[in-house]
C-alpha cells in the first residue's frame, strides 16, 4: 500500500478508537459547552473595550470557547492520548510494523482537526442559538477558517512535541495544563483582555501562540481587524513545535 492508503487507513483507526472510548469523547465535546454556558452566566451579562469598540461579553465567550475547543482537541487530546500509548507500548508495536511514521502522525493530526472543526461548529451553532452571536461570513469565514487549519496543525504539533517532556502517563495531565491553563488566561481566553488590561500581561501574552490564535479566532465574531501576522506567528510556534518533535519524539517509555 501507498504512504497516502496507509495514512488514510490510520486514519479510521484513529477514528474509531476516539468514538470506542464514550467517557473522553463525551468531555472532548462537553467542555467548550460547560465552559462557555459558566463564563457568560457569570461574566457575559456586561460588555468590554476591545480594539477601540465595545463588544458584548457573551459574544466574546462563543469566540473564546471555539479556540479553546481547539486547543482541547489538538494540543491536550494528542499530547495525552499519545502519551498513554507510549506507555502502554502500543507505539513501541505501531513503529514495528510498516506504518511510516509520517502517516502516524498525519493521521492523528488529520483526526485531531476534524474534531475540531466539528467542536467549533458545535460551539458556534450553540452560541448562535443561544446567545444570539453573530457567524463569521464572506472573507471574515475565510480568514477564520485559515486561522483554524494553522492554529490546529500547529497546536497538534505542539501537543506532539510536550510528550517529551512528559516522563510517564501519570504524569501527562499535570504537565500538559500545566504548560496550557495560565496561557488560556494570560491570552484572553478565560477572562477578557480588554484595552484597560495590564501591559505586562499584554506582553507575556504575545510571546505565546494562544494569544494570537484568539486574536484570529475573536476576529471572525467581534468583526476586530484581523491579522495575518497572528497566523504566521502561530505556524511559526507549529514549525517549532514540529522540529522538536521530529527529534525528540520517543516511541518507547523510559526505562
């Protein structure tokens, strides 16, 4: 079989193992809603300064929690997930057979984003429903969806990187919201950022690529100007992300 049958192949497998295990799907998919249904409920009854205009609070959740689903489903399910394979050695056996490992980790980027993008749709028809925010159309759907395909490759990439960092399975949770929780409030994601926040937290924030990632992602809802710079910034923190996993990937567990 070909490179493509094969990843293709993996593919489905991937596919059927994430919807065989109902508990981790059910929360994939329960978060962003929990979360966004929290954060309005106690936050999302006023309005914030944002680029120089207000905009409602709520509408600002249902962008939040679309990037937040995001990174869920790339950065945290892949680096986990992954992370209990290795230890079950079934990545051990995976790179004994004749998978290339390029169509390992295709397939599970591939998966990672069509979960995603499902997540998002979800997330946007709730909050359309429900809290009345507006949908990105026209060029505005576009650049989101531009800043979605690279904010879920490169967050994958990323999520394949911190596993080696991550020593054992029980140690994979602690260190990968370890490594994510204070970014999703430093960039805006739990708490808005609004034009009054401290400097200092503005300026940690833009070091990181979930900053920008919402920035894009906001920019699709509250109709801010949307920036090219924030996608390159984010495939750069991918490509990084990429080339530490390409050498530092393991697929056996430490002895």
């Amino acid at each position: 079989m070909s490179t493509a049958a094969l990843t293709v192949s993996q593919i489905r497998y991937v596919n059927k193992a994430f919807w065989r295990n109902p508990s981790s799907a059910f929360f994939t998919f329960a978060f962003p809603l929990m979360f966004l249904v929290i954060f309005t409920s106690l936050l999302g009854h006023g309005q914030v300064p944002l680029a120089g205009r207000v905009v409602h609070q709520s509408t600002y959740y249902v962008a939040a929690m679309a990037a937040f689903a995001v990174i869920t489903a790339c950065y945290n399910n892949i680096a986990i997930s992954v992370t209990f394979q290795r230890d079950a050695g079934i990545l051990k056996r995976t790179n004994g057979t004749p998978l290339p490992a390029i169509a390992y980790f295709t397939a599970r980027v591939v998966h990672a984003l069509l979960v995603a993008v499902l997540l998002v749709t979800i997330t946007v028809t709730f909050g359309a429903l429900v809290y009345h925010a507006d949908v990105p159309t026209g060029a505005t759907l576009l650049r989101f969806i531009a800043m979605l395909l690279v904010g879920a490759a490169s967050f994958s990439a990323l999520g394949f990187a911190i596993t080696a960092a991550i020593p054992n399975a029980e140690a994979s949770a602690a260190i990968v919201n370890a490594s994510i929780l204070p970014l999703l409030f430093l960039s805006g994601i739990c708490i808005p950022l609004g034009d009054n926040s401290p400097s200092w937290i503005l300026w940690i924030a833009r070091i990181f690529p979930v900053r920008h990632f919402a920035n894009g992602m906001l920019s699709g809802f509250l109709s801010t100007s949307f920036n090219w710079t924030d996608v390159l910034i984010v495939a750069a923190w991918g490509l990084g992300g990429l080339a530490m996993a390409t050498r530092y990937f393991r697929w056996e567990p430490r002895t």
